[in-house]
C-alpha cells in the first residue's frame, strides 16, 4: 500500500527512512505548538483552543502534501504571520481576532483560485527580488523585536521610546541563555535543538517557582473558544483589503520559496529547475490555511524545517504523514504547553528571526534603487508593528527610486499599478 501511495522504490527510500525523516522533521518545527498559542493568545485568544488549532491545521497541512502532492514538506501555522496576526492586526490596528482569522480565511481562498488559475507565477515574476528579500528579512526583525520585548530585553522609554531592560533579572538573563543555547546546539546538529531549549527553560522557571507545574499530559482543550468564530463579513471592510493582500503575499513568498528550497535539496526538482507537482502543494497551503482559520489559528504555511527530514533521507509524502502524526499525538500534551512562559519562547522567536535575515545576503547593496528599498521595509516593518505597512512603504519607495534614478525600465506594469494603488492608500486612508 505504501508503494502504490508513495512510489517508495521509484525514489530510492524506504518506510523506516521517510519515517525517521518524519520524525526529525518534526523535532525541528514543533517549537511552533508552544509558540503560535504564545503568541495568538496576546490577541485575546483562548490559548488550549489555539494549541489545539495549530495541530490540527498542521497535520491537515501535512496529509494532504503527503498524500495528494507526494512531497516531504511539512506544514504548520507560520512564524511572523503569527505575529502580524496579533501585533499588526488586532492591536496595532484595533480589529479583533474574529475579523483577523476571516482575513486569513479570505487570503487563503485568494491563494486557491491563484494556484487553480495558474497566475501564481505571473504574480511572483512580476514583484521585484529586492523586495521579496525585503520582506523576509522585515518579518525576521518583526520577530526579533517581539522575542526581545516580550522577554524585557527592550522595553518602552518616554523620552527615547525604547531601551535596554534590566537583563541582569532572571527573565531577560534566563531568555538571552535560551537563544545562547539554541544558537550552540543547532551549531552541533543536535536534533529538536529549539524545542529541548524550551523545555528546559520552562523547566527551570517552575524549578525556581515561576512557573507552577500543571502536568504533562490531559485529553485535549475544547476548541469551542475559536472553532468557527471566524467574522468573515467584517473581514470584507475596505480597511482589511491590505491585511487580507499582506497575509495572501508573505504565504505566496514564503511557500514558494521553501518549496524550491527543500525540493532542490532532496534532488526533486525537474531538469529546468521546478518544483514537481507544484499545484497540489500550494493547494495543500491554502486549503490548510482556510481551514486553519475555522479551527482558530493564524496563516498555515510550509516549513523551510522540512530541509532537516530531507537530510534524513526524506524524499515522499510518507514524511510529510508522519509529520501530521505526530502532530496530532501533540494535541494530548496541552498542560505542558500551557506551562510554557514567554522567556522560555523569546529565544526560539529569536533564533527564527536570525535565520529570516539571511536573506539579506542576496541584496544587491551597490545599487541605491535596489538597497533602499530593502532598507525601509527592513526597518519599519518592526517600527510600524506590521508587515503591511512595511511592504506597502517597501513598494512606494522601490517605485520612487526607480523612477528618479532613472532606472523606469527595471520596474514592470504590476509594480507601477500596485505601487500607485498603495500611495493613494497612504494619501487617502492612511
């Protein structure tokens, strides 16, 4: 049966090999169920009903990669979007979370009818490198500045609006030694290196009575607290149109990129370079999305993680199953998540946010029309609290340095109409 599904022999693997990529897979991503509820529950999110959500929408994501798109690409909520979800969109702009998961059910729809339509590609040709490699690393130092507040690394100033916090108390000490200790483990290859440093920071919180021990174990939370509580006619409202585009946009990069990314790794990739049966697996991402919104989780997108099971030998679907597995095994763990502190995550949020800015080393930094740009959405996507408005000002300004360093030829029509869209956002709504 596993021959007929996976087409085993055909990629030279074995059920034990793709099940021990499987597991390693999953050992490098599972920060997330401890993390996505952290981070979703400062929206005014039920935090077991998240926990719950990330999992189920994680292996939804993972069976129907493995099964239907044979790849073995994980999948689960996706850190940053996580972020804008609750930073961006209900507190910095004041929407609540029903409305938030309908733009996130409605950005997944959107991904459908681009991946059924076959304009996917025609969209992401037509948006400029630099401000591809912009937005990641925008989202990275989003992240960084999450991770380093909520741990009071940084905290607020009234006179120069951020400072250092006191990091000689033991949250900032015990949080700056998470992101230490992940930095030395994943440096020596040790499988699950984000997770076991979580668990050993919580584990020193209850040791020192800052945390207090709830169990290991329990049968899962209810998810009626976020099972389909998604306000989709309120996601509707002209202000929400940039939020459904920004969430539509970092899962069209990000996918994009980790598919070919983990594909090219596994020696999965066609003669001319693509990504083998790419339309089922972005189906898989937005089908997960939309049904992750109804659960009550923020954006569902593949896993650049998944690189570590194709290092294992991954090459099929099988990994991918093993991955949704396991995830739903998750779902009994739910008194230790909720255990878990904010320092305790801080340093993985961190760790993550690091691994965003590499992309930076693909700027070219020689051309200003190219540099500047990556500049302004690398810095106020942070300072604004959300990556709209960092790919909004990202847009504008690669339009303007463009056209006045006259360099009109680099910028395509779909550029010039999407950044002229935008300017009379910014003008006219703000």
């Amino acid at each position: 049966m596993l021959e007929k599904l996976f087409k085993l022999s055909q990629f030279g693997t074995t059920p034990k090999t793709e099940v021990i990529a499987g597991f390693t897979t999953y050992l490098t991503m599972a920060y997330i169920i401890f993390v996505n509820p952290a981070i979703l529950a400062d929206a005014g999110m039920d935090k077991g009903a998240v926990f719950v959500a990330t999992c189920i929408a994680a292996a939804i994501g993972c069976f129907i990669m493995g099964f239907w798109a044979n790849l073995p690409v994980a999948l689960a909520p996706g850190m940053g979007l996580n972020a804008f979800f609750t930073y961006g969109v209900v507190l910095g702009m004041g929407h609540d979370w029903q409305t938030a998961l309908g733009a996130v059910f409605f950005s997944g729809v959107l991904f459908i009818i681009l991946s059924v339509l076959r304009i996917r590609e025609m969209i992401i040709n037509a948006i400029p490198s630099a401000l591809k490699l912009a937005i990641a690393a925008g989202i990275g130092a989003f992240l960084a500045l999450i991770a380093l507040k909520s741990a009071g690394i940084i905290v607020d100033h009234p006179a120069t609006l951020v400072t250092l916090g006191e990091i000689n108390e033991f949250k900032p000490a015990i949080a700056l030694a998470g992101f230490f200790a992940i930095i030395a483990l994943v440096q020596r290859n040790v499988p699950g290196a984000v997770m076991l440093v979580i668990l050993a920071v919580s584990a020193i919180g209850i040791a020192v009575g800052d945390v207090e021990y709830a169990g290991i174990m329990s049968m899962p939370p209810s998810m009626a607290p976020t099972f389909m509580q998604m306000d989709l006619a309120a996601a509707l409202d002209v202000a929400m149109i940039s939020v459904i585009f920004a969430f539509l946009f970092v899962d069209l990069f990000d996918t994009s990129g980790t598919l070919i990314a983990v594909t090219q790794r596994a020696g999965l990739t066609t003669s001319d370079g693509k990504v083998p049966r790419l339309r089922q697996a972005l189906m898989a991402d937005s089908s997960a999305t939309i049904a992750g919104a109804a659960l009550g989780t923020s954006t569902t997108t593949s896993y650049i993680e998944s690189a570590s099971g194709v290092a294992a030998g991954g090459r099929t679907g099988l990994t991918a199953i093993t991955v949704g597995l396991l995830f739903l095994v998750s779902i009994f763990f739910a008194p230790l998540a909720g255990m878990i502190p904010a320092y305790a995550t801080a340093g993985a949020i961190l760790y993550v946010s690091v691994l965003m800015m590499f992309s930076l080393k693909d700027v070219n930094w020689e051309d200003l029309t190219e540099s500047a740009p990556v500049v302004v959405v690398l810095l106020l996507t942070p300072l604004t609290f959300s990556i709209a408005h960092g790919i909004t000002l990202g847009f504008i300004t690669y339009a303007a340095a463009k056209l006045l360093g006259n360099k009109r030829e680099d910028v395509t029509v779909s550029v010039w109409i999407i950044s002229a869209l935008l300017l009379l956002k910014v003008i006219f709504i703000g």
